[in-house]
C-alpha cells in the first residue's frame, strides 16, 4: 500500500499517520525509518498515545536494549511494534502473527556519501541506465529485504505500507510477481488493514498501481 498524502516533513501527519496504522492492525507493526532523528519524534509523538491504549511500542536508538532482545520482546507480545533503522530492515526475523504490517517511513534512497558518489560516477559509465540505474538497484535491494522481514513463508501474510507519495513506478519490481500494488489515501489504507488480510479481494487489487 502506497499512501499518497503525507507530505514529506510533515513530522506531525507522519506521527498521526503511525499512530493509526498501529492501532488499526492492533500492534504487530515494524516501522522502519531511512533517519534516526525522524524516528526519534515520531516515536516521542506516539508512545503514550499507544500505551493508554495497550500497544506497547519499543524503537531502536531509544530504548536502552540492544537490538536483538528488542526484536525478541517483539517477537513474543503480539501486540508490540517495532520501530527502527536499517538494521532492523536487514535483520529482524518474525515469523507468524507477530509481524502483521511492515510500514516504511519513505522510500530508502541512498545516502549521498563520498564512497555511494563515487561508485554512482563508475556505474554511470558501465552500467546501460548510468548512475540512476544504480541507485535503483540499491533502492531494490533495500525494499525486497524489508519486504522479506513480512513475508517469509507461505504461513505469513500481511499488509506493507510505505508513507510517500514519491515512489516510482520502475522500483516495483522490488517486490515478488504478482504482489498486489496500491496507490491509495491514509484513510483507505487504513480501512484496509482493520479489514485483514482474508477480508480483502485479492482479485480487486492485482495489477492496479
């Protein structure tokens, strides 16, 4: 599901925009982020919020636990959610009902480091699409993996949300043939996921983008 009214900045909709979607799946949310800061308040926005309403929220680079007890925390209280960088991305295994919606806070471009400059300026001359191309690979890289954190196994199923109006069309193919793909507004996708996954047509989204 791909929202297309949160206004990139906007830390406040971003916020209001995970608050809901956590209380919408009842818990059972990752939320990745692509920046600390930008991650750090929201979760500072939202974690009263959600506890008042029993969803404990835990989150990486705030609370004083390394990362594999969070993951293990989350792993074991099906309605925690997760909040955290790229190494959450990378590396969190939840099988099952614990993991129900992986909700990325944008699409994760690539830092513009000195060493990611420098390979962009040899892939532009090696590569048939140049310096885009491969940034496009790395975007893939980064969306199949976070993607592989919800669907593991032909037991797991749930709804992955990305908060940006901005994703190209050419960076679907991130994601497994078939995948159903919507464009939708908050509201919608929010009625989508208090629906659940069973409750919701398969044949009304395939192909639609």
């Amino acid at each position: 599901l791909i929202v297309t009214d949160i206004r990139k900045g906007d830390i406040p909709a971003l916020a209001g925009a995970f608050a809901r979607l956590v209380e919408a799946s009842d818990g059972g949310v990752l939320g990745l982020f692509t920046a600390i800061r930008r991650m750090r308040a929201v979760v500072g926005r939202i974690a009263d919020r959600l506890a008042r309403a029993g969803l404990p929220l835990y989150a990486q680079h705030v609370d004083p636990i390394d990362t594999g007890t969070l993951t293990d925390i989350f792993r074991d209280d099906p309605r925690a959610s997760l909040m955290g960088t790229d190494a959450l991305r990378d590396g969190v295994d939840v099988p099952g009902q614990s993991l129900r919606l992986v909700v990325l806070e944008s699409v994760p471009w690539p830092r513009p480091t000195i060493l990611h400059r420098a390979r962009r300026a040899a892939a532009a001359s090696l590569l048939p699409g140049g310096a885009q191309q491969y940034d496009d690979r790395i975007i893939k890289a980064r969306l199949a993996q976070a993607f592989g954190r919800l669907i593991r196994t032909r037991e797991d199923a749930g709804h992955f949300v990305v908060l940006s109006p901005a994703f190209p069309t050419r960076l679907l193919p991130a994601f497994p043939p078939g995948t159903p793909v919507i464009r939708l507004t908050l509201e919608e996708a929010l009625q989508r996921i208090a629906k659940g996954i069973g409750n919701v047509a398969v044949s009304e989204e395939l192909g639609t983008t």
